[in-house]
C-alpha cells in the first residue's frame, strides 16, 4: 500500500507541469517506464487531461504477465475500494431523490435490525459514510465473501471452487443483504459481538468495508432495484462510463 502510494504521489505532483506539453516531452513516458519497473506494480495507465481535452494516454508495463500482453490505455482495471468513490456518488443521488438524509436511522429503512451490541445508539447514514458506525470488517468472514463470478470463467479451478462453496447449506444467500444480515443482525450465521468495536456509533474512526457495503445496500432497499442497476442509470450512464462496470466481462477483460 505505501508503494502504491508513493506511485499515486509521484503521478500527481508533475501533473501540472506536464498537462501543458506532455505529447512533446518524451521524456515524460521515459520517466513513467522507469517507475514502473521499478515498482510492484505489473502495469498501469497514466492519462493526462485539461480544459482542452486529452493531452496525454500511454499504458506502461504488462496487462498479463503469463500471456505477456502489455498494458494499454483500454486496460480494464479492478479498482478495489476506489469503488466507494461510486458509493459515496449513490448516496448523495438516493438524498437528492428524497429516499432518506444523512441523520436517518439506518433501521428504519433496513428490512432487519441492527444494533450495536455494547451499548450504543443508533447508527445512521452519517455513520457509515463517515466510518464512525462502529462496524469493523472480521478478516475471516470478510475475506471469504469474495467469489469469482461464475460468468467469468467457466471452465478453470476457480470456478469450480464457487460451485463448491455455493452448494453449502451457509453459502445459499449470496445476495448483499443476505450476507449483511448474517453479518450484522443478532443470530446471524456471522453475527459476533466483536463485529463491532466497543465505541459508540459517531465516537470513533473505523475505515469498515462492511459498512460501505451497508450504505450500498440501503440505497438498493429505498429504490427497489439491485446498487448495480441504479449507479448504471444514475452514475455510469449519464457520465457515459461505457466501460465501468461491477461485473466482469470476459471479452472486455482480454484487452
């Protein structure tokens, strides 16, 4: 993580010095090769842009290692939790259509309850947005709930490692809400007390995806279509982010 943020630091300090000529300063891209060598980074893509339009694209590195396909500016990239930037977009839209406001009470939208189990108030919107819900992510359940998605890959281990696991008796639910009220709600399969830490909701920082997974599910409860849907109608589409999406598609991913 500190190499990645060092890189981001590195990208963005000469921005402003190259945005003006970044196409007739070769030594621009000489300097983004170098650090991509030198980095754990296997690729990444680097766009400049201004008032005026696109100054500058180029992909540097490798896409696929194996296959030694280089990485270019139509990369598709998994972006991990840049992807609460998305969130945090859904959530000011859902208030701006009225579906609830940053101090309303989370369970008077959710369709199960959730309370912190050591004495706390209520948790809010405010809460979550803020990673001050007091909920914090148990590395065991969390890292487990990622499955490859079946359409991606027919065919190779991983895949038959998601058929096994969605046969368990505890793996049936895997839609969002299903998993945060196992997660959340008291009797839940996952529910332990140490789900959250002992702080009140609002007293304490604690960067939590679970709770910005909640904050996606509560705009999914009030509009009554899945988060995918409504950031593709509200988000991707009037942005025109032709190429953003939560699922993967195998043809698109070959780039």
């Amino acid at each position: 993580m500190n190499r990645l943020f060092a890189l981001l630091l590195f990208l963005l300090a000469p921005l402003h010095a190259t945005t003006c000529a970044a196409e007739e300063r070769p030594e621009f891209g000489a300097r983004l090769a170098a650090l991509q060598q030198q980095s754990a980074l296997p690729g990444f893509a680097v766009a400049v842009v201004s008032s005026k339009g696109l100054l500058y694209q180029h992909g540097f590195g490798q896409a696929d290692l194996q296959a030694g396909r280089a990485y270019t500016h139509e990369t598709l990239q998994n972006v991990g939790s840049v992807s609460k930037t998305v969130v945090g977009v859904a959530i000011v839209k859902a208030i701006e259509l009225g579906y609830f406001g940053l101090d309303t009470e989370i369970n008077g939208i959710l369709p199960f309850r959730v309370q912190h189990p050591h004495g706390g108030g209520p948790l809010t919107v405010r809460h979550l947005v803020t990673h001050t819900s007091s909920i914090v992510d148990d590395d065991e359940t969390y890292g487990h709930s990622y499955y490859l998605l079946p359409e991606a890959d027919t065919s190779g281990p991983l895949y038959r490692q998601f058929q096994r696991d969605f046969t368990l008796p505890e793996r049936k639910d895997l839609s969002l809400g299903g998993f945060l009220k196992a997660y959340l709600s008291t009797g839940g399969r996952h529910y332990r007390k140490t789900n959250f830490a002992k702080a009140a909701p609002g007293v304490a920082y604690h960067y939590s995806n679970i709770g910005a997974a909640l904050a996606a599910y509560l705009v999914e409860v009030k509009s009554g279509q899945p988060f995918e849907d409504f950031t593709r109608r509200h988000i991707f589409e009037p942005l025109q982010m032709r190429s953003t999406s939560w699922r993967a598609d195998p043809a698109l991913s070959r780039r």
